[in-house]
C-alpha cells in the first residue's frame, strides 16, 4: 500500500476532521498520507461498498504471515498500529484504537464496531514474547519438523517439542531491516529502494508532522520504553512554518532514479560516473573550479551557479497536493532543461539525499532525539580504538550554532547551523541497491560527514547484481535476517539465556561466535555464488569517488594560484575547462568503462550526453556518445579498511566523510531551502 496514491483524497478527509495535521500527528502519532490503512479503509467503503459488505478481517501483510504459520489469527504490534491512523499510543501498554475515526470511516457508529472487530485487539507486550506456535497444517502437509529449531547464530539443533516450536512477532520491512543492522543511538539507518526511509533510535515519544515515530517493535516490558523516528515523504517544515514534502522518499526514490538513467545515460555504469564526476551543485565548468580552490571561503562565495533539481512524480499531501512535476533552477531561476545534460544525475541524488539531511536536523531541533542529539548522544558501542574505526562523535564537526565565520546561523534564514555536524548521525549504515554505487555512497557521506556502512550480505551480493534491491540467490534480505534475529532473542529469553535488550543479545551472539570461530567474519551466503573482490572477506579495496573525484588535485591548485597571479584569461579559464575535460571524462577522445579510462578508440564516453564546454567533434563516435548507450557494467562499492567490533556484526565501510566536501554542500543549503519554499508557495 506505501505507493498506492487513490486513498490520497481520504486521507485529507482524516485530517481535517481530526483538526489539521498537526492536530492529527498529536492525536494518533501520524498526519495524513495515502498509505495509512485508515485512508485505505475508508476508500474500500466509498468506492466498493460489496467488498466492505463481504469482509470478516483486515490484517497488515506481517500479522498475515504469521496468521498463516500458526493458523490462528494473530494481532498487529503496537509499533504497525501507529501507523494506521487510528491508533492513540499511550506508554505502559495503555495504548488504544481511536473511536471517533473509526466512525469517520465506517461511516456509524454500528459499522465503527464492525471496523474494530476486523481490526482486532494491539499487541502491546513489545515484541519480546511468543506470539504462538507453528500450526499443525505445516506440519502435515509440509513436512514441517516440529521436533528441530535450527539457530543461525550457534550452528546448533537442538531438540524440542512441538509445543516449543514457537513463532515470534512479525514486523514491517523497514523496522525488521532496522533491527537486522542494530543499531547504536548515535546511527542512523538510510534504506534506499522505492521507497527511501530514514531511521534511528529516539528516547521519548514525540509524535509531530515532521516525521513518524513508532515504539521499538523488539523490547521487553521491564525495559525503558525506546522508539524509532522514521522520515519519509509526508511533511518537513520550512523557518517560515510551511509544510514542504521531503524529495527523496516514498513513491519518489528509485523510481526517479530509474528514470533519469533512461533520459540521460542508459545504464548503471553512467549514472554512477556523471554523479562522481559532477561537482557539488552540479555546475560543470570554470566556475565549480574557481569554487573548488576556494573551498574555504563558501560563505563569501556566489551560489548563483549551482544547480538544483526536485523531482515530484506523485503528489504529495496538504498544501503540497499542487507541487507535482520535475523543477530545475540554474542560477536561481526555474528552467526546463540544464544547459548541460550531464548534470542531472549528480543533481537528482544531491536533492534526495540533501532532503534527508536538511529534515533531520529540522527534527533534531524539535527535541525527538533528545536533549544530546547526533554524536553527542555518544560513540557507537561497536566502535573500538582500532585505527580502521569509523570517526566518532565531534570529530570534523562544526561548532554548535556558529558558521564557518563565526556568524549566527540564524543569518542563513535557517533554523539551523548547515555547518555544525555535531547533531548529525555519527554513522549511516545503509542498505538498497542504489548505496551499491560508489559515487551515492560517497555523497551521502560527504553530505552528512559521517562513513557510511553496508551489511556485508549486501556488500557480496552487490558484486553479483549490484543495480537491484533484492539480494542475489542464495543471499539473505535485510527484512528476513532482522525477523529471525528478533526469533533467536525471543527464544533465548525463554530459556533463561537472554542477557539484556534485544540490541545487546544480538551483539553479544555476534561477538561470541566471532571468538569462537577464530575471528572469521560472518557468512554472507548459503549456497549462493561466491564473489570475488568485495573486500568483505577479501583485501580492502582503495576506490575513491565523489568529490575528491572531481576538485583540483593540489599541484593543480598550486598552478590554478600561479596563473591567478599572471593574469591570463580571467585565472586562466582555457586551461581549467581543458583539466575539468580530462577530470570528468567529458571529452570525445576519452573512454570511459567502469572506473577504468582510456583514451583513443574503444567504446565512446557514456559520460557524454551533451555538446558543451566547447567540444564539437562529429562523426559515428560523437554521434554514438550522445545517445548515452554504453554496455559498460557498473562496478559497485568495495569494502574499506573496517574496524574488527563493525565486522563482527556484519558490517563493512564504503565510504569516508570528506570536512571539505561537507561544508561545500552546507554552503548550498540555504539556496536549497529557499528554492523548495518557491515551490510550495507555487512561486515558480
């Protein structure tokens, strides 16, 4: 249901009568969005009233699947039923269904009691329980063994009854995938596919327009009640106080990707290439290389050459439901079209991921996360003193409030200091396929200053298919390997084993069986194809990408200074698109395939979309290199030196944070945010 919009008009109906979103978020922990299953209902009912006659239960597809194991009917968790819209969370297991919207849907009072019995009673225990056992049928008809429970983490069977064959609570993918990586509070999880979420761990329960939080679908009662914060693509909220919809989620992720691929590159292996080569902003030329050499003085510096793109394929909720469409500003005005073609890649995963970041620290400023927020909420219990460690809290931070020139970030027009990374996540550990490309990975860390992680399931099977979300044969998915870790918790609590919350055990399983196996890293597959070259199980791989990628090496900065002081063509112009020529790959006489170049014959450039910077060769090559077509193979991301506590849980670092990089973008920030304004105020 995430990307099924014709429930779009009810769920404003829901809204309003709940008072507006804000009104709405305070009442039942969620605004108005198409994929609300109050939404869903309610259109059932108005557009096929012989369904609605005919319907005996309504379950979410994890409660149905565990229905289906059992073969009794088995309750939604209290942390999907936040996500309905119907459901009013209280701490303490006091949490209840929302009379009033039941009756806005059903339509009466009698029906809102028919919804209710579909629906079915909230399993409030936290996750931390049995919920049943396998059904007879499975066993009867499938040869279900009922007498084994096979443990991944131990390696071991061991025997039991059939009445200790038990079956723990089902969750949603993205909070099982949240689960699989388990996470430190200082993380925050970027799970990339047709729909992109954000997540990380919150300490209270603060429900806002802002973002969706949910209670921890796996903690035990005698526990201190934890929740999840989750950004999608419902609302952010602009200084002004407007409801701005966040570009990179839901329904607008992969989806635009695809697309931009299609229109500009036609494969994989360009669309990679154009984002790393392309300079922040996405301005290609001159220009970017002057701003590369003088990196260090952003806030003097123009912005009015930087590039921005916002790609809207669905329209989103209240008062955004008129911003739907592709927008492209070149300095500061709306066009329909980049000068330069190349650019548009670089510039459709900058506003996705620049999305992210700028409602993140919208909702850090709302107190979700906390009085500490970011790294202050302290080091990754993973981390250890090994010098392949991700960076820590505080390191190639900002100070708190202050830019770079010790002005008042208030003087951006931003809520926020764009500059200050110390309230941003200490780490990103990421999954989907498009953290499978060297150059998103790259940006994302530069974008937040903060290495970003994969699981080294992905990491393997990423070498296979590296351009799709589902894992190769034989690997498992992220969602699937969260739901049975949640299992191994909740059978060891039953036997006297657990030794803490669920974070803590599946750290502690991890650990164990790194000692015992001789420090091997996990397993990423079973029966699977083995890759070769990850740098999971295999010598680190050295690839750099991003920005670093596409600024001046230093000895070009030395000549860049050199002929500033000679005069020339306005600091020598001719010569700096000449190098950016040889730096992006964008000249005809160079061929790109993969991460390798050469010049001469071969395939021509599918980096080369558009005659600009002043080449204007012809013939078949040229002519063949402006269609994009290119049988290149993306190459994915291999693992970096990772320190020993991250490869015991079964991750591995593709990419570092880049000081430079970060403020580059923090300089673009408040442009971004002004241009997104313009479009909810319908100004462009």
């Amino acid at each position: 249901m995430a990307q099924d919009t014709y429930s779009h008009t009810h769920a404003r109906g829901i809204e309003a009568m709940r008072g507006g979103p804000d009104h709405m978020a305070a009442r039942v922990g969620t605004c108005a969005n198409s994929s609300l299953v109050a939404a869903q209902i309610l259109r059932v009912r108005e557009t096929s009233p012989e369904i609605w006659a005919r319907t005996g239960r309504v379950q979410i597809a994890s409660a149905f699947l565990a229905s289906l194991i059992s073969g009794t009917w088995i309750s939604m968790g209290e942390a999907e039923a936040c996500a309905t819209g119907m459901y009013v969370y209280a701490s303490g297991g006091q949490g209840h269904w929302d009379d009033e919207v039941f009756e806005y849907i059903a339509g009466s009072r009698e029906e809102a009691w028919r919804v209710r019995a579909w629906l079915g009673d909230v399993d409030v225990s936290g996750g931390g329980r049995r919920v049943a056992t396998v059904s007879r049928y499975l066993v009867d008809r499938y040869g279900f063994e009922p007498g084994k429970f096979f443990s991944l983490l131990s390696h071991k069977d061991v025997s039991q009854s059939v009445k200790d064959t038990i079956i723990a609570s089902f969750t949603a993918d993205y909070l099982s995938t949240y689960l699989s990586l388990v996470p430190s509070p200082s993380d925050a999880i970027l799970s990339f596919g047709p729909m992109d979420f954000l997540l990380t761990s919150a300490p209270h329960y603060l429900p806002s327009r802002l973002y969706s939080v949910y209670p921890h679908p796996a903690q035990d009662p005698s526990e201190k009640r934890k929740y999840i914060s989750m950004l999608t693509s419902r609302y952010a909220v602009a200084s002004n106080g407007l409801s701005l919809p966040s570009y990179a989620s839901i329904r607008n992720a992969d989806v635009p990707r695809a697309l931009v691929r299609d229109m500009y590159t036609k494969s994989w292996s360009a669309f990679d290439r154009l984002v790393s080569v392309v300079p922040p902003g996405g301005s290609i030329g001159f220009v970017s290389a002057i701003f590369s050499f003088v990196i260090h003085l952003h806030a003097f510096f123009s912005l009015d050459d930087k590039l921005f793109s916002f790609w809207l394929l669905q329209g989103d909720s209240h008062p955004l439901s008129h911003v739907k469409g592709i927008f492209r500003f070149e300095t500061g005005v709306k066009v329909n079209e980049f000068r330069d073609l190349r650019a548009n890649p670089r510039c459709l995963v900058e506003s996705q991921a620049l999305s992210f970041r700028v409602r993140w620290a919208r909702m850090t400023s709302t107190g979700a996360l906390g009085a500490a927020v970011g790294r202050a909420r302290g080091n990754s219990s993973l981390v250890t003193s090994s010098t392949a460690a991700s960076p820590g809290p505080g390191q190639r931070t900002g100070t708190p409030g202050i830019g770079p020139l010790g002005t008042a970030s208030s003087g951006l027009g931003l809520s926020f200091d764009p500059y200050d990374s110390s309230s941003l996540p200490a780490r990103i550990l990421a999954t989907g396929a498009a953290i499978n490309f060297p150059a998103v990975a790259s940006l994302v860390s530069e974008l937040f200053n903060a290495p970003v992680l994969v699981p080294t399931t992905q990491l393997d099977s990423a070498q296979i298919t590296p351009h799709r979300n589902a894992p190769a044969k034989g690997y498992p998915g992220r969602a699937a390997l969260g739901g049975s870790y949640v299992a191994r918790w909740v059978w060891g609590k039953e036997r006297g084993m657990g030794r803490g919350s669920f974070e803590e055990e599946v750290r502690r399983l991890l650990a164990k069986r790194w000692v015992t196996s001789g420090c091997t890293p996990i397993r990423t597959h079973i029966g699977g194809e083995t890759p070769v070259g990850s740098g999971a199980n295999t010598p680190y791989g050295t690839r750099r990408t991003g920005f670093g990628a596409a600024v001046l090496e230093e000895e070009e900065e030395d000549a860049l200074e050199e002929a500033e002081r000679l005069g020339g063509d306005a600091f020598g112009e001719g010569e700096l698109v000449a190098r950016l020529r040889t730096a992006t790959g964008s000249s005809t006489a160079t061929t790109t395939t993969g991460t390798s170049t050469s010049s001469g014959g071969g395939l021509p450039s599918t980096t080369f979309t558009t005659p600009d910077l002043g080449t204007t060769s012809t013939g078949p090559a040229s002519e063949t290199a402006a269609t994009g077509s290119s049988s290149a193979t993306l190459v994915p991301v291999t693992a970096l030196p990772t320190s020993e506590a991250e490869t015991q849980v079964g991750l591995a670092k593709v990419a570092e944070p880049d000081v430079d990089a970060f403020m580059a973008y923090a300089a673009i920030v408040p442009e971004y945010c002004r241009l997104e304004g313009m479009l909810v105020k319908a100004l462009v």
